[in-house]
C-alpha cells in the first residue's frame, strides 16, 4: 500500500485514516457515483462526530448567555466557555488562559493587532516586515495600517526551491523595524518557516513579531513559548472545529497595554455616558456576546486532536505527502510549488502544481466529477502566485483522515484529466 521502507506494524500503527475514518460521517458518502475524496483541508477540515455532538449537546442541554445572570444555566455556559479557553490555551503552550483572545476567525485576530498594537504605536517611516508568501489574511490588515500610520511595508521574498529567503529577511531588518508578521506553515508552498529563528531575528532589532498559525497547528505540536514571538494567531474551523470561531494569543504584558479593539457589551468594566473603563484580559478584547457553541465545539475539536496525538498525526502525514509527492512527480510536465519533502521532510502535506497543458480550473473541475475535492485558484495569496508567476495553482490537500488509496485514485484521475484536456488542446499550450 505504501512504497516507505517501514514494517507492516509501525505502518498499521501509523495508519491514522483507518483508526479516524469512523468519527467523519462526511467523508463517508458518494460524490458523482463514486466514494468522496476530500483534499482541500487547508481550505476548511471536516469535523468529528465529537465536534458535532458538542455542539448539539450544547444548544440541546446548556446553552444561556456567559459571563451574566445568576442562573444555573448561564453559569453552565460560562463554565464551559471558560473552559473552553483553558484547553486553547493548553493546546499552544500559553502561559496562562488570559492570553488567548477568542476571535471570529483568524482573519480577524490580525485585524485585532493590527488595530489594537499598531494603531498607537507604528509611526511614519517605521517598517512593517511581511514575506511575500503571506495570506491575504496577513497582507491587506497591514496596508490598511500602513495608510493610517505611515508605516512602511517590506517584504521578504521566496528562494527558488520555495522556502522563505532568510538572506533577504536579514537585509531587511533593521532599526526602523518595529513588527514581523509571517506564516508559520504557507498554505501554498507547504514550506514550514523557521518560527523561533525568525523571531530571535526579530527581536534582536526590537521589533515585535506575529506568527500566522493556521495551517501549522492542525499539523503538528506548536509552543508559542518556545517559539518566542509575541502573538499567534489559529482559525478554529482548519483544526477540526467549527467556523465563525478563531483565537489570538499574546504575551500577557503586551495585551495588558493594548487598547480594546471592538467596543460594546463584555469588555468594560464600568461605563459612564462620557467614558468608560476596561474589563480584564481577555474579556477586554471580547466585545458583545461571544461564539459561545463555536468554542465549546472548537474546544472538543482540539481534544480529538490531542487524544490523536500531534506527533502522530504528523508522522502520518509525513508518510501521506511523500506519497503524494511521488505520485505528482510522475505526471508529465507537473510542477509542484515548495519545498521537496525530501529536502524539507517537516514540511505540510499538502502541493499546490501546474501542469503544463492543462488550467488548473480544468484539472479541479474534472476530478469533482471523479468524486475528488482539491482546490485550484490562489488560495488567497495572489502576491505569491505572481511570484511564481503563475495566475493558478491547483492544490491538494491532506489531513490524517486520507489514505494511501486516495492519493492513488488522485495520481490516476489527474493523470486522465491532463490526456482529456491536452488532446482537447487547450489554446497556447502547444
Ligand atoms: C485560512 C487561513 C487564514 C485565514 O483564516 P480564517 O480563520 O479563515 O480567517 C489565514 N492564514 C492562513 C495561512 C490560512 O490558511
């Protein structure tokens, strides 16, 4: 089933998709006639059962609102949102659960820096160091700022195997540097960057530094303690958990200084008609009534994960992505963005491809009739793409619940859908 030189046992021990394909009822149904094969994760997971019956369990047995009214139910709530928050805070090392914010998505935890932290302090001529790799999510937070504050945007570029280019990020540092904002795993080029080095990097200059999170934590164990930024951001609905819930964490003594984002109900302490004071960290940043299923569910999602166990999850799919890799490799005239699993074996399992002859749109759309899932676009990072210059990619991507047989079923379908439409002699591809 697998080509790694590995005995039967470890691999049945390592065989993740078997042991977690009875919690996903989703994948578990016919798509055109033919078994689902779901490989968009970066874009959104699928959820446990586990997930779905926290949320259920919730509206059916407990839910009120938080943080108000003396009734049994209303403390129920707040209990188990609170606790919620203690299993965030576990699940990425933080120092205590008043650092984790909870957030709408992860798009909005960088909003809440940049508006809360940059605001009052980026000055004309300060500089904003970005990578070219970034999100949209990580990009257009900043250019916003940039226009309000003056603050300059620099962005560090991509060597040619697909990694971040730490020789430009060198160059660009420098005094005038007050924040670095990157990605921690790129959900395009797949490449894990050197966090905890980038950091020290940073900090060396005196600049603060933020870690997007989104595709690293669903993959392998992140310690934002041990990385050494000053924020990182998660999206709840990438870990297995549901959407309209995502987090920020910050250094408790950073958060303590910033000024609320949002304003309203939740986050003041006392409110006067002319003024009013804040409520303690985290509630400060928490503004109206929270996503109180969401985190409850989110809070069940990172259980399921950490029962898995991180280490394993990412062994497997260390095993999964060199399938994948082999597998691409052997279609003619594919090119796959990022970093060789040989060269960078921690790096995501996921590859976004062109293929020479064949539109990306038109690769996508013809393995959904096959019954596959993958995803073909810019996957949110057009700087990027013209990078490469590229105007799509096609990209798969993977998560523990994949077999070995459905990366087989993707290589042979793709392998179809590139002879269909080359024969089909799509213009000004020879
Ligand atoms: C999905 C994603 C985001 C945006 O997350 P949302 O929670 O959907 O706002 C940001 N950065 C990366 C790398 C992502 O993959």
């Amino acid at each position: 089933m697998t080509t790694t030189p590995m005995s039967a046992a470890t691999e049945r021990q390592l065989d993740l998709a078997r042991l977690t394909r009875p919690d996903f009822p989703l994948l578990d149904q016919f798509l055109q006639g033919r078994p689902l094969v779901y490989m968009d994760h970066a874009a959104t997971s699928q959820k446990p059962r586990q997930v779905i019956d926290a949320l259920v369990e919730y509206y059916r047995c407990h839910n009120a609102n938080v943080h108000r009214g003396a009734h049994t139910l209303s403390a129920r709530a707040t209990e188990a949102f609170e606790a919620a928050r203690a299993t965030v805070a576990r699940f990425v090392g933080a120092a205590d659960a008043r650092e984790i914010v909870f957030s709408r998505n992860a798009t909005e935890a960088i909003n809440l820096v940049a508006y809360s932290w940059g605001l009052d302090h980026l000055k004309p001529g300060d500089e904003v160091v970005l990578s070219v790799m970034e999100h949209h999510s990580n990009l257009v937070p900043w250019q916003l700022m940039a226009r309000r504050t003056g603050a300059v945007l620099r962005h560090v570029g991509i060597t040619p195997q697909g990694e971040m280019d730490m020789e430009h990020y060198k160059a660009l540092l420098n005094g005038r540097t007050r924040l670095v904002s990157f990605v921690h795993l790129s959900n395009t080029l797949g490449c894990l960057n050197p966090a905890a080095e980038i950091t020290a990097m940073a900090h060396g200059v005196g600049a603060h530094v933020l870690v997007d999170g989104c595709q690293a934590l669903p993959h392998r164990p992140v310690d934002v303690q041990a990385l050494g930024c000053d924020w990182y951001v998660g999206s709840g609905h990438k870990l297995c958990g549901p959407t309209g819930i995502g987090f920020l964490w910050g250094r408790e003594d950073l958060l303590e200084a910033m000024a609320p984002f949002l304003g309203g109900g939740e986050m003041i302490a006392a409110v006067q008609l002319g003024k009013s004071t804040w409520a303690e960290l985290p509630h400060k940043f928490e503004a109206g009534t929270p996503a109180i299923a969401e985190a409850i569910g989110l809070a069940a999602a990172l259980d399921y994960l950490t029962a898995l166990g991180l280490e394993r999850i990412h062994a497997w799919e260390q095993q999964l992505t060199q399938h994948l890799f082999d597998h691409l490799q052997a279609v003619d005239g594919l090119t796959i963005y990022g970093p060789d699993p040989r060269q960078q074996p921690d790096r995501g399992a996921l590859a976004s491809f062109t293929v020479a002859g064949a539109h990306a749109h038109d690769m996508a759309a013809l393995l959904d009739s096959a019954g596959i899932c993958i995803r073909s676009g810019d996957h949110c990072t057009q700087p990027l793409h013209r990078a490469l210059q590229v105007t799509a990619t096609a990209r798969a991507s993977l998560s523990f619940t994949n077999t070995m047989e459905e990366i087989d079923r993707l290589a042979h379908e793709l392998q179809e859908a590139v002879h269909l439409l080359r024969q089909n002699g799509e213009p000004g591809l020879g």
